[in-house]
C-alpha cells in the first residue's frame, strides 16, 4: 500500500486571548492552521486513492478546533478546559508537559497558578493569589487550558511547543493519518493596496474583547482577542494607530467605583452570564468605546479620537477587518 502526504493549507484561523507569565498580563493572538496530512492512500478510502478527503478533513480540523465543549459532561472545570477546543477561548496555564520548567519560569508559574471553581453547571470563576483585584466568571466552555511549557514558549514566539499540542489534540479525530501541524501570524493583505490606493504600511498590535451581542457564539466571550493590524498610505498614522491599540481591552460597560476600578458584565441568551474584573496590570489600557467593542466600532472611535487624515483598514485577526474612511 502506498504512503502520501497531503497538505491542508490554511486549514482555519485560531483567534485567542492567553497569559502572558512573564508579562503577567493578558494579550490577543491569532494563527493561521495548517496541517500536513500522511499515510497510506486508500488506508480508509478503498478506491478513492487519497490519504483523506480533503474536503472533510478540513471540515474536521476546524470543527475540533472551533470546538466548544458541553459542560454538562465533566465534574471537573480543568477537565473541561482540556477537552475545549482552541478558537475564541481564553488560553491558561496548567502543569509541565513536554519539558521542565526552567529555575525563572518555575517561580513564574508560581504565580500564574489559577484557581477554577465551578459554580453552577456551567460557569467557573477564575482567580489568582497573585491578582487579588482579578475575577473572571465565564461558561467553562470559554476556557482552554496548555502546559505550562506550552504557554511560555507561546509568550517567546517559539511556536513548535503550541504546533505538537495543537497535532496531538487532533489527532482523535482522523485516525488512521499522522497529522503534523504548522502555524504562522501571515495577514491576509488581499487587495488592500488597491482599496487604498498604493503600496500600504503595516502596523502589528494585539488586544482583547467581548462582544455580548454578537450572533457569533465564540465571539460573545468575554475575554478572546486578536492580533491584528493596521495597514495605511501613511506610515505615521499606521503607527499611532497600532501604539494606541496595542495590548489593549476594549470594552462597553458598567464601571464601578471604589476599591475596585472596573468591572464588566453581561448576560448572552445562549452563553448565560459574564463578568470580568481586571487585575492591577492585565492589559496596557482599558478602552471604553461607549458602545459594542466591534472593529467597525473601533474603527470609527480611531478616526475620530486620532484625527486619523488617511483611509485605513483595521483587521481583526490576521484574515477580516473593517475600512475606515480615516478623514476626520
């Protein structure tokens, strides 16, 4: 029996927001998926001679990494949180996996060690020692937990660590096949230059967001985030734009007072009820847009708040995004 190997580019993009130890802060993040598929031809396909249908094969990549878990089947919240897919979730530590901890990233972790407590069936809250001020209350499908090894090389740009976890989770589901994942942060320029009448600057930020009334059921969660991009004629507007973005968490919302800063809440009909309150340092600013935190939204608040003088286009993520006139 022959042996092949096909290559199923692009297969989806993972949109996230996770913790940043070394930072000790939370930031967007987003990839592109690919996944290099061998075996043997027709192993599962008698005469079709192909290692898999490519067509579901990549219905079935993106469908485990968009995946969101029923809480309903797991006593535990960490659990849970293993199972989950990967797509508009937030990503946390849990133990070493594939390698020690080094002597700094140990006392790191330390302090990264979150707390889940469930609460109801379907909600967990989520605390830290570290940050008394931080409290997080999602469903326990918007959580998805990594080895703490995992997640810093994430933090330092290594990729191979997230790509083998990212191959091994999949893996369940195409059996017969040896999956190897790859993933990149490439935009999608697609026909920018023309839209915009050139050649464009390219201005990379990340930041976080949920947006409550969003028909999406991903994008409703609380804490997810993007990186993202702004591409302009003008390469000091790009710029500005970028630096004011980046790291950033946009919100609308009630504010509370006090001891506490900032609280925000909300109910979703298909997710229940969200809250999140920021720990001292989480994110370089809190953004309130005044309304939903969508990248049309944001898009007009950069315009009017920047005295933007050029047309730009604002991603959210590394493949969609909105294009904003620019001329205040």
């Amino acid at each position: 029996m022959n042996a092949a190997a096909i290559l199923v580019n692009r297969a989806t993009v993972i949109d996230l927001a996770f913790w940043k130890p070394h930072e000790k802060a939370f930031a967007g993040a987003s990839f592109n998926v690919h996944c290099l598929l061998s075996g043997p031809v027709d192993g599962n396909n008698r005469d079709e001679g192909v290692v898999a249908d490519f067509s579901t094969a990549k219905k079935t990549i993106k469908r485990d990494i968009d995946q969101h878990i029923d809480p309903y089947q797991f006593d535990s919240p960490t659990d849970a949180a293993l199972a989950n897919g990967f797509d508009h979730k937030l990503v946390l530590p849990t133990k070493e996996f594939f390698r020690p901890l080094t002597g700094e990233e140990s006392q790191l972790f330390e302090s990264a060690v979150f707390k889940f407590e469930r609460t109801g069936e379907t909600h967990c809250l989520v605390t830290n020692q570290q940050m008394p001020q931080f409290r997080l209350l999602v469903p326990l499908n918007a959580l998805r937990l990594v080895p703490a090894d995992v997640l810093f090389d994430l933090e330092k740009e290594v990729f191979t660590p997230f790509e083998k976890y990212l191959g091994d989770f999949l893996q369940q589901s195409l059996p017969g096949v040896t999956i190897k994942s790859f993933v990149d942060q490439r935009p999608d320029l697609g026909p920018l230059g023309r839209l915009l009448g050139g050649k464009c600057h390219i201005e990379f930020f990340d930041y976080a967001h949920g947006l409550r009334h969003s028909s999406s059921y991903g994008c409703q969660n609380i804490l997810h985030g993007h990186l993202s991009f702004v591409a302009s004629m003008d390469p000091s507007e790009a710029q500005q734009i970028s630096k004011y973005l980046n790291g950033a968490y946009l919100y609308q919302s009630k504010v509370t007072h006090g001891s506490v800063p900032l609280r925000i809440e909300y109910h979703t009909d298909a997710r229940g009820e969200f809250s999140y309150q920021p720990g001292e340092g989480d994110h370089q600013n809190n953004l309130n847009l005044g309304n939903e935190p969508t990248v049309e939204n944001l898009g007009a608040h950069i315009a009017s708040v920047l005295k933007t003088r050029s047309p730009f286009f604002l991603s959210e993520g590394l493949q969609k995004g909105c294009l904003v006139d620019g001329r205040s």
